[in-house]
C-alpha cells in the first residue's frame, strides 16, 4: 500500500495546492484533525491505567493543540479569516468534518488498539507533510511551520512505534491490528465522500418534493402577524405531555 | 423510594442533562463540559451519564425522561413556514428536511437508543414553557411574571406567562418570524461576529459607540402599542434562507458589513467607529424593546417579581436596566438562560407542573456539575511530573495572597458552574485594579477583544461601597447576569473590571453558597483591603469552561497563567 498511497498522495497533493483557495482549506482541515487528536490524547490522559504513558499522552496533545493553532495561523495569513477561525473555534466544524464523534477514540479502541491507532495515523500524516514539502508546494512560511509541526510528529511515530513493537514482542497481534485501522482509515474516507454524494442525491430529490410538494400550496400558506397572540396549547395534563406534538 | 425526573435539552444550542431527585436537583451538567466542544447540541448522552452517576442510580430508576421541546410542532413550523416563503425558501427547505428526516422526527426511538429510557416514561415539554418553568420553579417566588425570550422554540419566540404555585399559565405570545433573539443575531453577524457566540462582544462593542441609529433600529424592530413588537420581514431573511438572516437591504441601511477578524479602534478608524455606533444602536433598540414587554409583562400579570429566561436574559445589560429602570420589585434571571436551561425546565415543569408536587427552595448555587476527585488529582499531579504543593483547606488563603503580589491564577474548586459563567468553581483570578493585568489575562490565556470588558467579584458586604445594584437585582448579580455602574470614586481603584461606559458585570459572594470563593476574597482583602477580584471563566478560546483536572492542567499548560490551583492542590507553571 506504501507506494500506492504515496503516489496517492502526491496527485492529491499537486492538485489540491495549485487550485486558488484549497491550500487555505487543507491547511483548515489539518487544523480541525490537529484539534480532534488532541482530544482525542486528552481523553487518553483521563483513561490510560498504564501510568508511565500518561506524560507522552499530555505532551502530545499540547504537541496537536500548538499544530492547530499554527495550521489555522498559516491560513488566517493566506487570507482565509472566516475558515480559519472557524477551523480553531468552531467545535461544529469537528462534528460535521467527522473528526470527533460521540466517543473519543481512546474509548471506542482500548490502550492497545489505541496505541496502534496513533502509529498509523501520525505515520500517515508524516507522509502527507513529506509529500507536500518533497514537491516544493507551500510556499516558504507554510513550509517552515510544516518543518516544525513534522519533528513533534516524528517523536509521535517512533513512540507509538516503541509501544506497537513492545505489545507485538508480547505476543500480540499488532500487524493484523495496524493492518485493520489502515482499512478502516480508507474506509472512513468512502463513507465521508458516499455520505456527502448521498447528501447531494437526497438534496435533489428533496428539491424535486419542495417544488412538486410545497409550490402548489404557495397561496395557503401565511406567515404569522407579529405582535403578541393568544396560545394555542394543549395544557398541562400527563396525556398532553407525553405527545411530541 | 424517591422519583427519578431526567430533563434533557439539545439538537440545536447547547445540550443539557438535569436529574431531580424527589424534585431536589442532584446534578445540572451541559454536554460541551464532557464533549470538549462548545455549545455542543448532540443528545447529552455524557451529561446524563454523569447526573445519575452522581446519584448513584442505573437508568432503569428514571421515572421520566423530559424533552425540552415538541419536535413535531417544530416540524409544523418549519414545513408551514417553507410554504409561505415559496420559492424563497429553496435552499434551505432541503437543507431542514435532510436534518428532519435523517433524525429528529423519530425523536423517541432516538431517546430511547441513546438514554435507555422506555418510550412509554417520556414528556415533552413546550419550548417557551422549558425556559419559563426554568426560571420560575428556581425562583423564590410564589406569585410571578415569566418572560421568555429567545431565537425561536416551536412557535414562540417571545413569551408571558403567569405563575403561581406550582402552575404556570400561559398568556400570550409574539411568533415566528418575528425574534428579537432573531434580531440581535442578525445584527452579531452583521458586524462579523459568529452567530450563538458573538452576542456578548456586540454587547461589549456598543459600550464604545453611540446610538445614532435609533430610527434605523426603529424600522427593524418595531414597537406596537399593545405592548408587543413585530419585525421587519422584507430586511430580514432568516426565515427562508438557510445562512444568510439578513437581506441586502440591511448594509443599505446601517452601513458595510464588518470583515470578521477586523482589528477594532474605533479612536482610530472612523469604520470602526461606525461599527461601534450600529452595536450601541442594536443594543438600545434590543433594551427599549425588552422594558417595552416587561412593563406589558407587570400590566397583564400584576405581581411584584418577574422571572426571565431565553437566550435574550443573557443579556446582562438588558437585565442590568430592567432591574434599574423596571416595574418589578425582584428580578429573577435562570442562570443558564439559553437552552442548555431548557433541560432544568423541562424537568420541573414534570415535576411540578404536571405531576404536581409542591414547589421546592429556590436555586442558590450554580456548583451543580462535576466535582474534582482528591485522590485522583493527586495521581495525575505526579503521573505528569507537576511541581505542586497539598495546601488541603488552607488553599484560598494562600490563593489571596498569590492575588495580591500580581499574580494570575486558575482556580478550580468543587463542583462546576451550570450555565455560561464562572462563578469561582471555574475561574480566572486576578487583581482588578490595574488595567495592565487585565491586559496581561488577555495576553496569557484569553486573547479577546479589547471591547469585552472583564467581570468583577466582590464579598457580599462590601457590594455598596463599589457599585449602585439596585435591589430588584439582588438575585441577578449573585449570578452575574447583571450590568450595573460601578461608584465614580471607585472607578479609577478598579481599572481592570470597568467598562468603558463605567459599568460592570459584577458577581456578588455570599459567604453561605460560595464559603471558600468568599475566604479566597477575603485574603485578598485583608493583603490589599479591597475586596474584590477580576474573575472571568477558565477556558482558552473557543472552548468550554475546563471541567477536570486534565483540562485545567492542558489549558494551563497551553497559557501564560502563573498559579493553578486544583481543588487544594497548588500547582506552578510547568516549564
Ligand atoms: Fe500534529
Ligand atoms: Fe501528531
Ligand atoms: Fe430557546
């Protein structure tokens, strides 16, 4: 897969940069990943009963709590203010952008798979940044900031990378397990692009009922007066509380 | 065996979980403490995870789940409202359904699937009645006016019912699309705020300006003579556009937009300055409007208190003059006034409205959610290598004194505050009586605007000397949800709190809710002789208030705070 996705990656890479606007929207969507994983750490702080990985934990998510701020400064400076500080201070953008769910990764995986989770990720993104940078495609102060963001992933990698051997030299089955989330990294992003496309087929059908359903009762319809009204409510009865309209 | 009542809010502001015991609340929690993320509106499945975690119950002891709303007169709204704003309503009919479609009309089976709870052992409660049953029921009052106003709930934007007891009858309402809520957030996104968020700055701007644009306003929000008010539907467009909820027609006649993330000196830029007017205008025209209703509110339901919820009650300026300038004698403000509020509500309406049991004591303290655990603290402390000291119960003694040598502390303590504001479980601490601290807050942790001013707390029996509360806002000012002028001759001693109009946010400390809050002022004091501290809420931008001590150790590890203190744990900057 390495040289299946590394070439991949440069053609995503390539078009994406050179398209007016989209660096300024990959840099926002690093931003949002950079802010769900340190989540995503500091919900393994909270959990992790193996104390000694408690300080790597912390570190790393005040390591993805400075990316997001540097990414979002990158394209707060490229001139995207809206996205950008959307990317930094708007939590909803991490729900609708699929980043964060109702549980943390630590709690949906467990230590172990957690851990091997972390690997794959952070080496992923090790590519994605080495890709960029190899093609010369940011321009000089994005490059620099990817620079320093790239040492802190490089500590990230090789101490997941030190838990993933010590698990596998126990006995574990970490390969199967590193295998698995890879998939499930491929298969997280079909969902996220068949659930835009079903959203952009069920919008069409949905227009198609506003204009066959909705048009034809255009002159019924009224909008309230303003002013105060009297209410119409059903009361305070139990059988009038337990009815949802 | 005592009753379980478990109100819940959320889908579309803040979520919130509230679980009465035998009608006593036993834990108040919104989901954005739990979830990391502000305002979220997802089911506050953590939030009610935590509540009957804290009275020690499984799920099946709940007698009812109570919804904050009625999901099906919602849809009416909506579906009704897309009919009259044919073709207008193109873009967003889709975009409503999709959510509609997707979940909430089968809101009960979602309840269940997400909570537990049997279908059959569920209310839903109306809106408006949500926050009015929220700020009634806390109340101390037995005979009151209840004023709600917000964006909108299913009909009901706008509010006045009549309470007695444990009854609460309704008496009239202003509907959708006419909002003042509506209002105010068009206006925020006029000036480059962030709707559901950027209320409090416009707020703060207006300080800066003047209202030149009274007639304007006067267009947009107009005031009948029935003591009512209506909107202007051609300017305004939150009806049928799905992001936009202002026309064209709103920059013709107030002006250019402002570019969000433009930096604001308005000494400076006259645009600036133009800005600053247009956020005093919207304010002035948002506080007639809400004396307009209040004083309709005391000629229909003549009672001396009046009680108020709604995201519109957050507006603590609004408060500030309604108490002031108002017909009531007491004023009552539900401390999480937004819809996060709407779950308490909902689940005293159950208790009281339509089981009707007696009404209870009224709601004195906001340390309603999660409490830091000692021990676990303790671990934590040494697991990530922290330099700290065990002070025990000797903490805000010491606290003060870190206060008085200029210090900025963090200071967590005990269970955290329902509803938007840090009221000393949660807090940022400083000296308030030099402007350059409040600089250094904005620098090392806050990074705000320099329009929003920073909040005062003061000991309860030295309230007076500093600034002029009058009574009707007694209950309001212990929970900051009030705007009061702060004394002339004590302006210039408390640079850091004062707005520029000389005004304040000021949160008053009663020994017997907040003992160790109160001990905390009062070392303070007794090293500097003032007793009051610049408090505003321990959260980095753009996320809630810390909750654990995890989050309080990542964000003081991510500020330029000096001190953190963690439950009597004193913590120094980790280097
Ligand atoms: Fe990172
Ligand atoms: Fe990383
Ligand atoms: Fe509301």
């Amino acid at each position: 897969m390495g040289l299946f996705r590394r070439a991949w990656l440069t053609v995503v890479s390539e078009v994406a940069w050179r398209i007016p606007g989209r660096p300024q929207r990959l840099l926002a969507a690093f931003a949002l990943a950079e802010r769900g994983s340190m989540l995503d750490m500091l919900s393994a702080v909270e959990l992790t009963e193996r104390r000694g990985l408690r300080k790597l934990y912390f570190r790393h998510a005040l390591d993805e709590a400075r990316h997001a701020a540097l990414f979002a400064g990158r394209v707060r400076s490229l001139g995207a203010i809206g996205r950008a500080e959307a990317a930094i201070e708007d939590s909803g953008q991490l729900v609708e952008a699929g980043v964060v769910a109702g549980t943390t990764l630590f709690e949906r995986l467990g230590e172990e798979e957690f851990l091997s989770f972390v690997y794959v990720a952070e080496a992923d993104a090790v590519e994605q940044f080495e890709v960029l940078l190899a093609r010369r495609l940011p321009d000089p102060e994005t490059a620099a900031t990817l620079h320093r963001i790239l040492k802190d992933e490089h500590f990230h990698v090789s101490y997941a990378r030190t838990e993933v051997e010590r698990a596998a030299a126990a006995g574990r089955p970490m390969r199967r397990s590193m295998a698995l989330h890879r998939w499930r990294r491929v298969g997280q992003a079909w969902l996220r692009f068949s659930s835009d496309f079903g959203a952009l087929m069920g919008g069409f059908w949905l227009g198609l009922a506003y204009v066959v359903g909705v048009g034809p009762f255009r002159l019924l319809g009224r909008l309230e007066p303003g002013g105060w009204q009297r209410p119409e409510r059903g009361g305070s009865s139990l059988a009038a509380a337990r009815t949802e309209g | 065996m005592p009753s379980y009542v478990l109100g819940i809010s959320g889908l579309y502001h803040d979520a919130a979980a509230v679980l009465l015991e035998d009608g006593k609340i036993v834990a108040a929690a919104q989901e954005e403490r739990f979830s990391r993320l502000k305002h979220d509106a997802a089911l506050p499945v953590r939030a009610a995870q935590y509540c009957l975690e804290t009275a020690g119950i499984p799920v099946s002891r709940v007698d009812w789940l109570v919804f904050y709303e009625k999901p099906l007169r919602k849809f009416e709204r909506i579906v009704s409202t897309a009919v009259a704003t044919f073709p207008r309503s193109w873009r967003s009919f889709p975009r409503q359904m999709h959510h509609w479609l997707g979940d909430r009309l089968w809101l009960r089976a979602n309840l269940t699937s997400a909570f537990g709870v049997s279908p059959e052992r569920m209310m839903f409660c109306e809106h408006h009645l949500s926050h009015a049953a929220s700020a009634f029921y806390c109340s101390p009052h037995d005979e009151a006016a209840i004023l709600c106003v917000d964006g909108v709930g299913e009909w009901a934007t706008t509010s006045l019912w009549r309470g007695s007891g444990s009854a609460i009858e309704p008496v009239s309402e202003v509907r959708w699309p006419h909002s003042i809520g509506l209002f105010y957030s068009a206006i925020t996104a006029h000036l480059g705020f962030a709707v559901n968020e950027g209320e409090y700055k416009v707020m703060g701007m207006a300080a800066y300006g003047q209202p030149r644009f009274r007639e304007e306003m006067s267009r947009l929000l107009r005031l009948d003579s029935e003591g009512g008010y209506s909107v202007d539907l051609d300017t305004f467009s939150w009806h049928w556009h799905p992001t936009e909820p202002a026309t064209a027609r709103l920059a013709r006649l107030l002006g250019p937009p402002r570019f969000p993330g433009t930096p604001f000196t308005p000494r400076l830029d006259p645009l600036a300055q133009h800005h600053a007017d247009v956020a005093a205008s919207a304010q002035a025209a948002t506080e007639e409007a809400l004396l307009h209703l209040v004083r309709h509110a005391h000629a229909a339901v003549p009672a001396p208190a009046l009680c108020l919820a709604g995201g519109v009650a957050l507006n603590a300026v609004c408060n500030g003059r309604i108490a002031a300038e108002g017909p009531h004698a007491h004023l009552w403000v539900q401390p999480a006034a937004g819809d996060a509020g709407g779950a308490m509500g909902a689940a005293m309406w159950a208790w009281h409205g339509v089981l009707g049991n007696p009404r209870g004591p009224a709601l004195r303290s906001c340390a309603l959610g999660r409490e830091v655990a000692r021990d676990r603290t303790a671990e934590l402390l040494a697991d990530l290598g922290a330099r700290f000291d065990d002070l025990g119960d000797d903490a805000p003694e010491r606290a003060g004194r870190d206060l008085a040598e200029g210090k900025v502390v963090a200071w967590v303590d005990g269970r955290e505050e329902w509803g938007p504001r840090a009221l000393g479980q949660r807090s940022i601490l400083a000296d308030p009586r030099s402007a350059e601290v409040a600089e250094r807050v904005n620098r090392s942790v806050k990074f705000r605007e320099p329009f929003r001013p920073f909040a005062p707390s003061v000991r309860a029996g030295a309230a007076p000397r500093y600034f002029d509360i009058p009574a009707a806002a007694a209950s309001t000012s212990r929970f900051m949800l009030s705007t009061h002028p702060v004394l002339p001759e004590a302006q210039a001693g408390l640079a850091a709190v004062t707005h520029v109009d000389g005004t304040a946010r000021v949160q008053v400390v009663d020994a017997d809710t907040s003992p160790r809050f109160d001990r905390l002022l009062g070392a303070f004091e007794e090293a500097t002789g003032v007793p009051v501290l610049l408090n505003t809420s321990f959260n980095l931008k753009g996320e809630p208030l810390v909750s654990t001590p995890v989050d309080a150790l990542a964000a003081f590890a991510r500020s330029d705070l000096d001190t953190l203190y963690l439950n009597g744990f004193r913590v120094e900057r980790m280097r």
